[in-house]
C-alpha cells in the first residue's frame, strides 16, 4: 500500500518499492519462518568502554572509603583532623591535574577525605548537636534535586552555562582565599568573612553553586558514555561527584552553623 506522506513515499520500504522482489519465490512456509524470527536488539555497547554502570560502581567505592574514613575520623582519630586536610587537599590536586585517573590515588583521596569530614563533623556536632544529621539529609535533596533538574533538562548545560559555572567557582575560590586568610587573623571570630547576614549569603551562593557544579559533572558523564570514553574515565567522573559532593556538604554545614547562631 503506498503511502501519501511524500517522504515515505520515497522510500522503497515504505512505499512497497523492492519488497515484492525480496520476498517474491518466497513460500509461505519461508514467509512465516521470517516473521518469527526475534526483534532486533539495541546495538550492544563496545567493551572497555565507559557506561553509567561502571561510573556507578566506581563512584561507589570511593564513597564507601569515604564513610570508612569518617568513621574513623569521628570515633578513632578526630585530631587527624587538619593533617587530613591539607594531605586531601594535596591528593585532589594531583588527582585533578593528572592527565590520566589514578584508582589508587583517587581511592585514597576518598579515605583521607573520609577522615577529615569525620573529625569535622564531630566538632560542628558538639557545638551545634544534629546539624551533621541535617547537612547529610540536605546534601542528598539537593544532589536529588540538581539530578532530576538536569534529566529532565530544566536546566541545560551550553557553553555559554559552563562558562558561567566555571568563572564563579574561579570567583568563588578567590573569596574563599581571602576569607580563609582573614580568618587566620582572627576576622569573625574565626570565620573569616562568613558570619552573620552576608555569611548566610555567601552560603546560599556557594550551595547554588556546588549544585551547578553537579550538573556539569552529570553532563561529563552523559557526553563520556555517549562519546564511548575509554573505561578508565569512570574514575575521573567517580572523583568529580565526590569533590563536588564533599564540598556542597561542607557548604551546607558551615550555613547551618551560621543559622543556628552563636
């Protein structure tokens, strides 16, 4: 039967061009023996490459080392506190600067850091009791939130929305040095420039930010699966999720501090 729509009828498939000389001779024995043959299949992705599974499980075991480390970090060694600090911030730089992932280092990261949230979190939970409880409830609402923004495309990552994320990080990170140093001097009590009303928000801001941040890790790691980066890859997007992750908390910790006073 031939069809009205010009573009089918263009098509030898659609306007039932060349199917008679296919299936011409073609007894109804060999007619129905096609006909069953199964559906064909999405295309199976090619081995060795990087897929949202893979991410998954890698992502996955940098986070069980993280709640490793926290636990050992709130329970065993609080006063690691700093020297895991500064041993993460280390670990992130190279991890973030090499040119190609390293699962060791990038594990290890994930431990050291575990420390460091664990030994900090004990201390804003002595001075403020279950603001940790909070922060971990609101880190996973607005991880939920900027994941569902972006797979239903609410948000849409161009160049132009990279380029904006990454100047306020590079502005953000300014701020965060300034305000560091000053807080070195004793500025806020020891809070440096993030107390009181514009202390709040900074915070909303960087909460707003790390949230961006997060959809373009999710954009790293749709492009990576689509564009078949090699599987090796899925530590690079594991360790972004859990940089960005670890800072919102931070963020979410410090502005719940901050509006509970003291």
């Amino acid at each position: 039967m031939q069809s009205n729509n010009p573009v089918f009828n263009r098509s030898d498939a659609f306007s039932g061009r060349g199917v008679t000389s296919a299936s011409a001779g073609m007894t109804a024995a060999e007619l129905q023996d096609l006909y069953d043959q199964p559906s064909a299949t999405p295309p199976v992705q090619r081995a060795g490459t990087m897929t949202y599974d893979s991410v998954l499980v890698r992502t996955a075991m940098v986070f069980a080392l993280v709640l490793l480390g926290a636990a050992v970090g709130w329970f065993v060694a609080p006063g690691l506190v700093w020297p895991a600090a500064i041993v993460g911030l280390v670990l992130g730089l190279v991890n973030a600067f090499k040119k190609e992932p390293s699962p060791a280092l990038i594990l290890t990261y994930g431990a050291v850091q575990g420390v460091f949230l664990g030994g900090i979190s004990l201390w804003f939970n002595e001075r403020w009791p279950g603001v940790v409880q909070t922060a971990v409830i609101a880190t996973l609402c607005v991880f939920a939130v900027a994941l569902l923004a972006y797979t239903q495309r609410w948000i849409r990552v161009t160049p132009k929305f990279r380029r904006g994320v990454l100047i306020a990080l590079g502005g953000y990170l300014v701020f965060a040095l300034v305000s560091f140093g000053a807080a070195l001097f004793g500025v806020g009590d020891g809070w440096g420039f993030r107390t009181g009303t514009f202390g709040i928000l900074v915070g909303l801001f960087a909460v707003g930010l790390a949230a961006l941040s997060l959809v373009l890790d999710f954009d790293f790691i749709e492009n990576g699966v689509r564009m078949g980066l090699e599987e090796k890859y899925a530590w690079t997007a594991a360790f972004g999720l859990t940089v960005t992750l670890i800072w919102l908390y931070i963020e979410l910790l410090r502005l719940l501090a901050i509006l509970r006073g003291e």
